[in-house]
C-alpha cells in the first residue's frame, strides 16, 4: 500500500537521488527557472514551494533548514530576501510548468519549471 508515501524514485539510489533533487532545487531559486524533465519537475516544485514556505517564516531555525538542504547561501539569502516578500500575500502554488514536448534524444516528457509572477 502507497498511503501517505510522497515522492518519486525517478530511478536513482537514495542518496544519488536525494543530491540531484538539491542540485536542482539551488538551481532552480537561483535562476528562477530550469527546464527538466516532467517527473523531476514535480519534485523540484514540492521541495522549492517548501523552501519559499521556510523563507516566509523569516526565523533562524527557519534559515538553517533552508541552510542545510540548499547548497549555495546567497540562494538562501535571496530566498529570504527577495522571494519571501515577493510571495508574502500569496498561500501557495508558487511555480508554474509550462510542457515543451517531448525531449529528441529519448522522448522525456520535458517542461519549463518557473517562478510565477
């Protein structure tokens, strides 16, 4: 039974899996968007939407969570600075998938992960 199992595997070893989701993540709060695959995209959205979340708090335990999962401080200080404020009256749903078809090399589903607004 899958209740209340979230995430995928997206084929990878725990660990190879849990680096690339932070790679993306720092990646994607840095440049505001990033164009992956659909699978990766989903969980890129989770954990990014959790980091604005944790941003908007503003506290220090707050900023040393964001600390220990985004691996470059200046995103950490432009997710507190700049993106928390900029989300502060919204509840949520902070990113946006635009699909751009299917990858030539193997057929991904591929899409551009954003920031809205």
């Amino acid at each position: 039974m899958r209740h209340k199992v979230v995430g995928g595997k997206l084929g990878r070893p725990s660990g190879h899996r849990r680096a690339m989701c932070r790679n993306l993540v720092t990646d994607f709060l840095g440049y505001e968007k990033i164009t992956t695959t659909e699978a990766r995209a989903r969980e890129v959205r989770r954990l990014a939407e959790k980091m604005i979340t944790l941003g908007k708090k503003g506290s220090l335990p707050a900023r040393r969570q964001a600390l220990a999962f985004i691996l470059d401080e200046r995103v950490v200080d432009k997710v507190f600075t700049d993106l928390a404020p900029r989300y502060a009256e919204r509840h949520g749903g902070y990113t946006r998938m635009v699909k751009l078809g299917p990858r030539s090399g193997d057929g991904a589903a591929m899409v551009q992960l954003q920031l809205v607004e």
